[in-house]
C-alpha cells in the first residue's frame, strides 16, 4: 500500500482532497443535528421532565432570565423602569422560539422583586431545550434584553442558553495549538516542509473527521461536545501519528536508504505501531459503550472516526508526501551529510546524544528512578480521591460573559440558591385525577420545614391562579412546587437537600407521586449514575488494551506494566483536574470566577482518551525495545536502545499534545478547559515520568523476564 501511494502520489492527494471538499459540503447541506441533552436514562429527574413537558408543553424548554438592577436612586417599580422593562419584555416574548415572558409587572410574576426594590427578574421560558436552539435566536433575546440598559440600570441575561453567548473567537485554541505544534516539529526536524507534513496530514484526518461527524448527527445521538472532544483528540494523535512516521523516513534517508525504500521502512515499522497504537485507541474510546448512555456513544462514535480517519492519513497520504517531496523533507545541511550508518533500518550502535546519556543514568541506578517516578506519580494522584462529580454553575464563568453577571445579580439579591431551583413535581398516585388542595399545602408546608430549604412556592403553571389552584377553583390534576435552595447549584449542600426532599417530604404522604426534578437535580443524577458504572468501564478498557498488548508483544510483564501505568496516569490526570479545578488552585490563572466540581461525564473521556494516548507511548516505545530485543536477544540494550531512539521522538510528540491540550483551556468552555488542562498535565507526567524514567527503569530491572511468554503462547510466527 505504501509503495502505491509513494508511486501515485498525485491520485492519491487529489482523492482526500475531493473526499474532504465532497464530506464537507455534504455536511453543510445537510446541517448539523447536535444534542445538548446529557441526561441519565430513567431517573427521577428526568421524568418530571418528562412530566412538565407532556402536561405543559409551552413550557417544557429551558428557562432564561433577564435581570435588571437599579444602580442610581429609585427602585424597579418607578414608572421610568416599569415602562422600559415592559416594553423589552414583550419585544422578547414575541421572538421565535420563545414561549414566555414571565414579568414581575404581572399579578403571577409576584415574588420576582428583591426585598430592597432594587433587583427584578422575568422567566423567558423556550419553547424547546437549549440544545435545539438556532445560536442567532438566543443572541437576539440577549440583545434585546441588554438594549433596555441606561446609566442607571443594568440588564443582564442568565440561564443555559444565555451561558453560551459572549464566547471567545471560534477555533482559537485549535489556532493556538496548531502554531505551537509547528515550533515544536520545526525544532525537532529543523526543515520547513518537514515541519508541514504532520501539520496537514492531522488537518485532512481532522476536517474530514468533524464534516462526517456532522452526517453522523442526523443518524445517532450526537452531543455538540463531540466536535470539541473530536478536534481536541484529533489534532493530538493525528500530529504525533504522523511525526512517528516522517521521523523513521528521516532516519531511513539519513542511513542513505532511498526515498521509497525509506518510506517503506517507515510503514513496515512506524506505520505498523500507528495502526496498532490507533486501534487501541478506538478500543478505548469505544468502551464508553459499556456506560450505557447515548450521548457517550455519539462521543465514542465521533471521537473514533477522527482517530481511524488519522491514522488512515498518516499510512496513506503521509507516503504520498513523501513521494511529492522525496528528500526534501531532510535539511539542506542533513542532504550534504555522509549516511549515518548502514541501510539495514536499524542502526548498528547507539546514536551518541542527550537521549543516550539519559538513557545510560536510568539504567545505572533503575531502582533509584522506579522509586521517584511511583512517588510523584503518587503525590500527583493524591486529590483524586476528594473526587466530587457535578456540574458548575455559571458563578464560574469569566466576569465578562452576561450569563456570569447575571448570576451574581440574583445570588446578591436573592440569596445563592436563587440561580438553581428545584421543581417537586406532584400529581395524585394510582391514577387520582386531583390534587387535593390540603395534601399540597401540608406537602408545602414539609418542604419549607427541611433543612437547606431557602424558600418553596407553587409555581402557576398555565391555567392555574397563585397557589395551584386553577382559574375555575377547581384542585388540580398536577402541581410543580418551586424550591430555592439556601445553596448555590454545585454545592454538595445542594445534592444533600435534594436526598433530603427525595426521602422526606417526597415519600412522606403515600396518596402522591414527587418526584424532585430540575436542572441541578438531572446534573445529580447523571454524576451517580457515571460513578456507579465507571468501574466497569474502567475493567473493559483495561482488559481489552492489556490481550490486545500481549497479542502485539507476546510477553506477559509488558501489557501488565501498561495496565499499571495507565491506571497511575488517570489517577494523574484526575488528580491535575482536582487541584486545578475542584480545589481552586488554577482558578485564577484559568479565568474561572470559583473552585467548581469535576463534570460529572469528564472522567470517563478523560479516561478514554488518557488510556488510548499512554497505549500509544507504550506502543512506540516498546516497539523500538523489541526490535532490537529480537534482534539481538540483549534485554540491557533493547531497554537502551529504545530508549535512545524513541524516547526523543515520545517527549517530542508529548510536548505537541500538551500545546493541543493546553491550547483548549483558551476555548472558553468549561468542559474543554478542564479535559485540557487534565490531559495536557498527565501527558506531561506519561511523557517525562512513566515512558522516560519508569518504563525504562522497570525493563531494566525484569531484564530477559520481560520478554517472558509461556512456551505454547510465545511461538512466533515466521
């Protein structure tokens, strides 16, 4: 295959040209169909979701709200405010896709002012959830709010639709990523087009990746979060897949091996572990079937295509460079150069160099090394066990996002809790066709009385009068009681009220079905149903990247030794993401208002993700140990020499990856902040800890061990 694409070089650039420009333009026909619907299947909370928007449709989308605060003298109720406020609300309420616009000017929009006069607030309910929401739509119902604003009143809009509204550019940190990656390949290789091969081999497996995903969407479940996740994962291994590639077909040209025996050698032996190291990778991302949740199988699905399409690009497309550009991927001052050694593909002694220096001390003192990297290995684990799985609400967002201003609004004025209420969802149970009015107001009564409870009202839903009672007077068939918790919405006091309701007043009367329901309590339900099935997931990506391993290598120490490591870099990587973010220590750096809790479905793409990356280390470096172990059956110099000539290549690719992950915590979304700076931390630490120092320290020590299979299982096949 590689000698094709090296002979056919011009066929085969312009058919991934016409298969990315024929994908892309597909997709932007078609549209995008993307979910922001991350909810746990069959929980309390969602049925009374699912309860509200059967019963009330104009209301079963989510709910902004626009705030507006007196800054001079005066109150919201002076005629001056009254009259402006009006006048925007219902400009906003006859916006499409808007249902609603509650206004504190209305006899049920009582209780919408602050005790002092100064703050008020509307409900602009949607009529669908956020995520089917046009983005231009949503920008509309913000502007017009924020055109109300005088020098003496501030308008602010908050919510989840409104949260996704004064964002940084679009695709600045893939920018950010992509100019970093191409100082770091220019030093390494020193030659401009060099440079550019990894750089636009990751860009056609990317963009073709991101345009099938967008088919994808009209097919399957599809979360949004899969195109940043996707772009995030892609841009890292489709770079570094390609570096392993074009650094073996450097070394191929400096032994004086000609362009196309050189690009062979490099596909027999780097391609090879690129195929190996992707399909691990899709391995891992996959297992997030085993989580059972839709939305995490659109996320395995994407995430997968842009890896496969990848590593397609680095085994074909990377050899059709390779045949445009011959030898002029070496530096003029490489080309001038003698051979360096034989045209074997594997060097007879070791290059001289910091890497066989390095090399030399970690097998001098292996003990030594083996005990320091599990020691910061474990320090750097240590805040993962206060692991809190959440959601953070938008108190976190940076100052200058209206959603984050609009929050601060009402948690001054209404107390933190305000900015996260709870719906206890009441209808009669064995099909009672009321809700009598005395069981409701003792139920109300019940919920005031719990502890963390800040205030709790029968919300008037269509049809009804204040109290839930309907227009005629008439006991209703269903009743929704509105809770404000005296906590904000990611606060763990939050999660024990709503426990407190769902076994107290909720259970209490046996003639009604509560089922407590809301935005916070759907985040608390998705974060216990993730950790109770994370174990699992765990399990199968482990077991199966260990027999995939043992199947590669034919020893029993090196896919146990993977499991190992692996499992320490999640404990890194959540670790990093704890202290950064759970603790507060990089809050301030990364532009976060407050310490917010780990998102409840981050872990397990931390761990997809994390696992297929560190397989892909252990791949090449391990590889580069076995073929000079088969070659010479020397345990010492095949620890050496892979060391020597991949640990430059892995700490090269490492720091890629770091400036692709790291570039995210600049995207301006939460999630992609705390999945890059997790990964960017633990990459540094697989890179520069466990693939330089304890790998190697470990091999050294196990010696021939190593290599050790059972004699029934260990017969190579010729």
């Amino acid at each position: 295959m590689t000698r094709w694409c090296f002979r056919h070089h011009l066929v085969v650039l312009l058919l991934w040209a016409v298969a990315l420009g024929g994908t892309v333009l597909a997709g932007r026909l078609a549209g995008g169909a993307y979910a922001k619907d991350f909810k746990p299947p069959a929980s309390e909370s969602v049925r009374a979701a699912d309860l509200m928007r059967t019963a009330f449709p104009a209301r079963s989308g989510d709910t902004d709200v626009v705030v507006w605060r007196v800054d001079g003298p005066g109150t919201v109720r002076d005629a001056a405010v009254r009259d402006r406020m009006r006048a925007v609300l219902d400009r906003i309420a006859a916006l499409p896709d808007v249902g609603q616009a509650l206004s504190p000017y209305r006899a049920d929009g009582a209780g919408q002012t602050s005790a002092d006069g100064r703050t008020a607030y509307a409900q602009i309910t949607y009529t669908r959830p956020t995520g089917d929401l046009a983005a231009d739509r949503i920008e509309r119902v913000v502007d017009t709010a924020r055109s109300a604003a005088t020098s003496g009143l501030t308008v602010e809009v908050g919510g989840p639709a409104a949260g996704g509204v004064d964002q940084p550019p679009p695709h600045l940190a893939e920018f950010a990523g992509l100019a970093v990656a191409a100082v770091v390949l220019y030093l390494a290789f020193g030659s401009f087009p060099a440079m550019l091969l990894p750089l636009v081999t990751a860009l056609f497996g990317v963009g073709l990746g991101l345009a099938g995903i967008e088919l994808l969407g009209h097919a399957m479940t599809m979360p949004s979060a899969a195109l940043l996740l996707s772009t995030l994962i892609g841009l890292g291994v489709g770079i570094d897949y390609a570096l392993f590639v074009v650094s073996r077909y450097r070394g191929g040209l400096r032994e004086g091996l000609p362009p196309e025996p050189a690009a062979i050698d490099a596909a027999r032996t780097s391609g090879r572990s690129v195929l190996f190291a992707g399909g691990i990778v899709c391995v891992s991302l996959l297992g997030m079937f085993a989580m059972g949740l839709d939305f995490l199988n659109g996320v395995a699905v994407a995430t997968s295509l842009t890896v496969l399409l990848s590593v397609a690009a680095a085994l074909t497309l990377l050899p059709a460079l390779f045949g445009l550009l011959g030898t002029r991927v070496l530096s003029r001052r490489e080309r001038r150069l003698p051979p360096a050694a034989s045209s074997s593909g594997v060097p007879t002694t070791p290059r001289p160099g910091r890497a066989a220096r390095w090399a030399d001390v970690v097998q001098r003192r292996p003990r030594t090394f083996a005990v320091v990297a599990s020691a910061l290995v474990a320090v750097l684990s240590l805040p993962a066990f206060s692991l809190r799985l959440g959601v953070g609400d938008q108190g976190t967002l940076p100052e200058s996002n209206t959603a984050r201003r609009a929050y601060d609004m009402l948690a001054d004025a209404f107390g933190p809790g305000f900015n996260g209420p709870l719906q206890m969802v009441v209808r009669p149970r064995d099909g009672g066709a009321e809700v009598p009015p005395a069981v409701l107001e003792r139920l109300v009564g019940d919920v005031r009385a719990t502890r963390g409870v800040a205030k709790a009202t029968v919300m008037p839903l269509p049809g009804q009068a204040r109290g839930g009672m309907s227009a005629g007077g008439a006991a209703p068939r269903m009743a929704v009681v509105q809770v404000i918790p005296a906590t904000s919405p990611q606060d763990a006091g939050t999660g024990a009220l709503i426990d407190r309701l769902r076994t107290g007043p909720a259970a209490r009367d046996g003639s009604l079905e509560v089922l407590v329901g809301g935005a916070t309590a759907v985040d608390k339900d998705l974060a216990s149903t993730l950790a109770a099935r994370l174990p699992l997931f765990l399990a199968v990506i482990v077991a199966l990247g260990s027999v995939l391993l043992l199947a590669a290598f034919r020893s029993l120490a090196v896919p146990l030794l993977a499991a190992v490591l692996n499992v320490a870099a999640t404990g890194t990587a959540l670790g990093i993401t704890v202290a950064l973010f759970q603790w507060g220590w990089g809050t301030g750096v990364l532009g976060i208002g407050k310490p917010v809790p780990v998102t409840s479905f981050l872990p397990v793409l931390m761990i997809a993700m994390l696992f297929g990356l560190a397989m892909d280390y252990q791949v090449f470096l391990t590889g580069r140990m076995r073929e000079e172990w088969l070659r010479t059956r020397d345990a010492r110099r095949a620890v050496h020499a892979g060391l020597v000539h991949g640990g430059g290549v892995i700490v090269s690719a490492a720091v890629i990856m770091i400036a692709v992950f790291g570039a995210f915590v600049m995207s301006g979304d939460r999630e992609g902040m705390l999945v890059g700076a997790g990964l960017a931390g633990a990459v540094a630490v697989e890179a520069f800890v466990l693939r330089t120092m304890l790998v190697p320290a470990v091999m050294t020590l196990l010696g021939a061990a190593a290599w050790w299979l059972p004699a029934r299982a260990a017969r190579e096949r010729t």
